[in-house]
C-alpha cells in the first residue's frame, strides 16, 4: 500500500493515529520496505503537528478519522487538514483509515482510503528490503516544550542483538506482552524495540482509552485477563493513577 503510494526505502512516513492495530501495521510496514517513519501522538493540536510534519517532511501521512478519549470521539482529520495547512512541506499522499466514527471528507488527488488499498492488496508478498545497521528506523520527537520540537533517531544497530537470552522462557502463548509505551526498562531487561516482542514470539495488546476508564483498575484486569507478563507505560499515566483510591 505505501509502495503504491510511492513511499521508498530512506523516504519519511509520519504516522498520526489512534492505538488501533493499524498504527502497528503502519510501523511494521516501514520497516520492512526501509522507510523511516515517525509516530506524532494523536492528541496533538495541529500547530504541533504542523512542525513535526515541516521537520520529518514525510512523503506519506498515516492517520484515521477518529480516536476516542475519555469517552469521546476525537476527531483526527480536521486537525490533520489544519495542519497540512500550516505546514511548508505538504506530504504527497495522506492514507486515512476510516473508523465510521467521524466524518472524513478526502481531498482529491492526495488522501487515499485505507479499506480501498487494503482490499487491493490484502494478500500481496512484499520483500524484506535489506539497510544497513546505522540506517535509520523511527524518529521519536522531544515534547517541544522548551522550543522547536527535536527529532532522535532510532537505528536497527541501538537496540540489543539477542533478545531473549538462550535460557529464556519467553516464548509463550498470547498476552505476553502488554505494551503501552516502549522507552523504559523492566527488570533489568533490556530495552524492547517495538519489533521485538514479535521475535520473541510474544504477543502485544494495545489498550485504546484513559487508564482511569471505566475505572482505575482497567489495566490491572486486562493483566490478570490476557496473563500480561511485561507492562510499559508513561510516566505521566503513573502520575495520574497515583491519585486514584488504592482501595477501591
């Protein structure tokens, strides 16, 4: 889908998504044909995400219609049109995924509807296409509270070789791996890059909503439902879970 969008190996993918499962379809597809890709979180505004989209200059925009937050639907495109507005460099081809939460006009002759291509090509072969360690994987910017938003790039060759060590266990049925945000260590574990739950044959749940809704346990049942072994957050949701009433 993104090849037939034109995307090639060294060029840029921004992504601007809920936590669906197509967000990690998108990640997982640049990786594989060597496009670099950036993930903005969806609850930007669209000043913010008009100087990542000027800074990455992406050829293609992954986004959605929608997210839902808190209970409510957050609607993506008009913040994404707002955006490429603002933005200097317009991105070639915006591919939006249609959630039938929101309405989602597309403009003419750049915004592609993802169930279209995905129809089209749902069982196509695509070839690992090989870099070089030192060839860049993501772009993860700084928050850009205290200025232009900076951009850090993740390469294959920064994360560990060898994850699970030989007397690892790891490789177990599905709930292995709750994943909400994948900066922290755990255990002394060595960091887990988003493609390395999959190699270690472990499973990834992405939770969409608040960690306080419906209630401040949420995440605590879906670790005891899908027997979670590995949790990561942020720490901004720990701030917020603190506050709750433990005994409840």
């Amino acid at each position: 889908m993104l090849q037939e969008l034109g995307v090639k190996s060294g060029d840029r993918v921004l992504i601007y998504m809920p936590m669906i499962p197509e967000a990690a379809f998108a990640m997982l597809a640049c990786v594989r044909i060597g496009a670099i890709h950036s993930v903005v979180f969806g609850g930007f505004a669209s000043v913010s995400l008009a100087s990542r989209i000027d800074d990455a200059e992406p050829t293609v925009i992954v986004s959605a219609d929608a997210g839902s937050r808190g209970g409510k639907v957050v609607a993506y495109k008009p913040l994404l049109d707002e955006a490429i507005r603002l933005a200097v460099h317009k991105p070639a081809r915006v591919l939006m995924v249609d959630r039938g939460l929101a309405e989602m006009p597309l403009t003419e002759g750049r915004d592609v509807d993802y169930g279209t291509l995905r129809a089209k090509h749902m069982n196509a072969r695509v070839p690992c296409t090989w870099v070089d360690a030192t060839h860049p994987s993501y772009t993860l910017y700084t928050s850009g509270t205290t200025g232009q938003p900076k951009g850090c790039s993740a390469t294959p060759a920064a994360t560990p070789s060898r994850w699970p060590p030989a007397s690892s266990t790891s490789t177990s049925p599905a709930g292995r791996d709750l994943l909400l945000h994948q900066r922290h260590r755990l255990g002394g574990r060595p960091q887990l890059h988003r493609l390395r739950p999959l190699i270690a044959g472990m499973a990834t749940i992405m939770y969409e909503g608040l960690p306080i809704r419906p209630d401040a346990a949420i995440w605590w049942s879906l670790v005891e439902k899908y027997k979670v072994t590995s949790m990561f957050s942020a720490p901004t949701a720990v701030r917020v879970l603190k506050k709750q009433d433990r005994r409840r």
